[in-house]
C-alpha cells in the first residue's frame, strides 16, 4: 500500500510517498525536461558525488499511488531520521544555508537554478548536512532573478541573523512560521546596528521595506529598470554567502555545555558508567537510539561508536553546539545532535498538522536513554514518575535510564531553593511507576555514585 | 522587461516570488556588481605591491574532495 507523505504536497513536480516502509519520489510529467535536465547535464551527478544531494535510484514506475502522473519513480537514499530546522544549532543551520548556497552556485554553472529555498530541503546525514529535494531544480532562464530569493531569506538568513544578532532562542520563531519568519518581523527584532552591516541592511531591512512598498503593486516596466544577469545572479548567492558566513554566536555559555568539568564525577566513575552503559547498549543491540538530555554526546557516544544510528537531544544550544563541533571534527556518522525541549517537545505542524512530525511520530527509536534526566523531569518539572514513564514508553521500545536518588548532588542542589514536595521520589516508587509500562530486564548500581541504572523493555 | 517578471509571476511558479523580493534583486544586481568590481580591482592591486595571490576561496561543500568521495548510490546498489 503506498501512501503520500504529507510534507511534499505543495510542490506540482512529484511528491514523497512511503510504500512497505520505504521512501519514494514521484517525478510528475509536468517536471520531465527539468529532471532529465538535471540528470544529463552532470550538476546530479557533481551534487551526489560531494555528498551535496542526496542519491537516488530509479524504481519501477507502477509503484506509484498516482500512476497515470508519473514520468519517473526514484527511490532516494534512506534517511535513518528526520529532522528540522527548529531542532538545529546555530551551527548546523549555517552549514545548511552554506549547503543550500552552493548548490544554487553550482546549479547555476550547469545552467539550472534552485527553484526553493526551503530550509526543510535540508536534512543531515552521516553528520553532514545534505539536500534533499532532487525536485529543486530548474533550467535557468537568462535574465531572470532568483525566485527562491525571498525564501532563502525567510528561511534561513532571517533565523540566522536573529539568533546571532539578537538572541539564539528566536529560532523557536521557526516553529511559528513554517515558511521561514517574516521579513518585517526580522528587520523589527534585529538590532539597529544591522542597519550598518551591508549584507543584512539589504537581504533582510531594505528587502523587508521592499516587500512592503510593492505588496499589492503590479510590476511595470517603469520600476524595472535593470535586468538580473547571471552574473548579478553569482554576485547575489556570493554576497549571501558572504553576510552567512559572518554571522557567529558568541560562545554559548549556557547552564550544561560546561556540565562535565563542573560536577562531582571522577574520572574512574565516569569510565565505569560509559562502561555500563555500552555494556547494556550491546545486550540489546539497537538499530536506532535516542538520548534524552545527551548535553554533549558523551554518553550517546556509546551507541553511535559502536556504527549505531544515534539521536542525541539537548534543551541547552550551548551543549548542542559543542557535540555538532565534535561530530564535524571527527567526522562523525552515527551522531545526530538535535535541540529539544523535552517538556515541550517538536509537535506536529503545518497544513492539517501533518506537513512536519511531531516528535512521537518521528519514533519509535529501538532505544531511549535517559541517563542523569530523570531529576529534572520528576522534580525540576514535577512531572509525575508515571507519567514520564508513560512518556518515555511512547518514544522508544526499551528504556536505559539512570535514577538519581535524592541524596545524590545533583538533587540536593535542585532541592535547595525549594520546598520539598516529592515524597514519592525514591527507587521503590520509581520501579513500581515504571512497571506499570516496562518489565524491568536488568539493573546496576551506578559506581561511585548512589545511582542505579535500568534496563526495560516497554509492555 | 515586464514581460520577464509577469512571466516570474505567473502561476506556472509554485512559489510567489515577491514583487518586492524581485525588485531589490535588480538595485542588488548593480550594487554588488559594483562592489565585486571594486573587490577584484583592490586585489591586483593589493598582489601587485605584495606579490601574493588573494587568499583561497572558503569551503564550498559542494567541491568533490576526492580523498573521501564515498559513492552512496553504488552503495545502495548491493543492498
């Protein structure tokens, strides 16, 4: 049975379907001479080649839900998860919209050019950022402007200059807005010192003004007095290159990027909890993981070193940034590291809230950790040991979590601007919580600590 | 001219442009063409006098860095 992927219902060249499981992309007629463009004049064949776009083969054309459209089936490369723009890192998106940039430059020299710019074109895989709409692209025609101007802006130098410029958490605008935040709303937020910065003075505060003076105008001939070259064409995407690459986020220095060096593990403990739980990821052998709260990654390192597909999620951009800088340094493969606040995570949304998945839907991963978490949902949060065990049981097939008693430092500190009101919190009610969704496979105390560490396996 | 641009915004694109989006486009087009005109002349100048070369073109993630071309699609192949 193949079914339609709700994301890719806007674009009139093909859509995404899913059939036993797997993703296919239809190529509709009306898309022929653009596709066949793409695949002939070599641009295809350089993107996939750098690892720049995503590969695909061709697939038996009766495979589709809507044959009598079909020019061509082509079955992409198989993501292990999806991701989106609101779950990135400053780094991550700059390197999508450097990603997105080059591509336009390098379509261009094979005489195409991007027809969107939708940061939702980017997905990351084996640590790098890869596009992934082979739908994207279209003859260039001489002397016309870039099309996908306004949402490239929108989409990914708007984000980008707010959380540079003004403050990181305004890429929770991008949950809001699903084609990119506004332009008047960015040139309102930023700064007035970006009046002064050339790139952002025009892509976003002059163009925003632009938008505005011409909103119900019709284009006459009288306005349009030059013509875009495919030089201005070059010039632009390099004068966007150039504002992207100069936007940078001070060092982030947030609540748990710098949690390792400053809590009571000693070195040995550490390596005998990394120990424990790379012994209890091997027991259950896992095609995919998920940590809950990863901080830097160095507890999910246990999975995504041994080649395990591994979705580490922070609530810190800081810790966030730091792992992405450790996955690109090392070149990482397995390693995903994702901003999520767990007490409100991803939900679905877009048209009849199905265009993006929430985070549940995105699951179930084989394995959820959740290692030194559970304090800060149950007593940070007062989340209910039940209902954050039934949370975790939707999520992921089996549990390895970690239960930090109260006496431990880290509940102490937590409890020391507060009243007391958890009398519930301790293992026995813990297990008894937790049993009502999991059977408990295993348990190990946690060396040189009080804690203990779970394995389960959800009912 | 205009015939260019009521092309651009004809429903044959799925995604409006932006009147005003195209329009900066061309004030842009002779902006930075201008700039870039600048840039290129202040660097002959500049390897004129101290005989080096501009510095490298930054990363471009499209180059094919030969060393590590993997190729997924032969990859999917034997699966």
């Amino acid at each position: 049975m193949a079914e339609k992927v709700s994301a890719s219902f806007r674009d009139p060249s093909g859509f995404m379907f899913k059939r036993d499981g797997e993703f296919y992309r239809q190529v509709n007629h009306s898309y022929k001479e653009d596709f066949d463009m793409l695949m002939s004049s070599g641009l295809y064949q350089h993107l996939s080649k750098a690892n720049a776009l995503i590969p695909h083969q061709e697939a038996e054309l009766d495979l589709s839900p809507i044959s009598d459209k079909a020019y061509k089936i082509i079955k992409p490369l198989q993501l292990d998860f999806i991701s989106y723009p609101y779950e990135w890192c400053f780094n991550q998106y700059k390197d999508a919209a450097i990603l997105t940039l080059s591509i336009a430059r390098r379509a261009l020299e094979y005489g195409m050019v991007l027809k969107d710019a939708s940061a939702y074109n980017i997905q990351f895989h084996e640590g790098r950022p890869i596009f992934i709409d082979t739908l994207s692209f279209e003859a260039y025609k001489e002397g016309l402007p870039w099309v996908a101007y306004k949402q490239f802006c929108q989409h990914f130098l708007a984000p980008l200059a707010l959380m540079a410029k003004t403050d990181i958490r305004l890429l929770a605008l991008m949950r809001n807005y699903i084609d990119g935040i506004p332009l008047d709303l960015a040139s309102a937020l930023l700064p007035k010192s970006t009046k002064l910065n050339f790139g952002l003075a025009t892509h976003i505060h002059i163009h925003a003004k632009s938008q505005q003076k011409y909103a119900d105008q019709k284009l006459s001939q009288k306005e349009l007095t030059g013509k875009v070259s495919k030089q201005a064409l070059y010039n632009l995407l390099d004068s966007l290159l150039t504002v992207v690459r100069s936007l940078k986020v001070k060092t982030i220095m947030t609540e748990w990027a710098d949690y390792y060096q400053d809590n009571n593990y000693t070195e040995s403990s550490f390596e005998a909890k990394r120990d424990l739980v790379a012994d209890f990821i091997k027991q259950i052998n896992p095609k995919t993981v998920w940590d809950l709260g990863g901080n830097t990654g160095e507890f999910s390192r246990c999975a995504s070193d041994l080649g395990i597909s591994t979705v580490s999620f922070d609530i810190d951009p800081g810790a966030v940034q730091q792992n992405y800088a450790i996955v690109k340094s090392k070149k990482e493969k397995f390693m995903l590291p994702l901003l999520m606040d767990l007490t409100n995570p991803s939900p679905s949304i877009g048209w009849h809230n199905q265009e993006r998945d929430s985070l549940k839907e995105r699951g179930p991963a084989d394995l959820i950790m959740a290692l030194a978490l559970i304090h800060h949902m149950a007593i940070a949060n007062n989340v209910p040991l039940r209902e954050v065990a039934r949370s975790f049981a939707e999520l992921g097939e089996h549990l390895l979590i970690e239960f930090v008693p109260k006496q431990d430092s880290q509940v102490v500190r937590l409890l020391s601007s507060r009243l007391d009101i958890f009398p519930d919190y301790n293992p026995g009610e813990f297990k008894e919580a937790f049993s009502e969704y999991y059977t408990i496979l295993d348990e190990k105390p946690v060396t040189g600590s009080e804690r203990t560490m779970y394995l389960m396996k959800r009912k | 001219m205009s015939q260019l641009f009521s092309f651009l915004m004809k429903p044959k694109q799925y995604l409006d442009p932006g009147a005003g989006s195209l329009i900066i486009q061309v004030i842009l087009g002779v902006l930075l063409g201008a700039g870039v005109a600048i840039r290129v002349f202040w660097k002959q100048i500049k390897s004129f006098f101290t005989g080096k070369k501009g510095a490298d073109a930054e990363f471009d993630p499209t180059e094919i860095e030969s060393s590590e071309v993997i190729d997924i699609t032969e990859d999917q192949k034997d699966k």
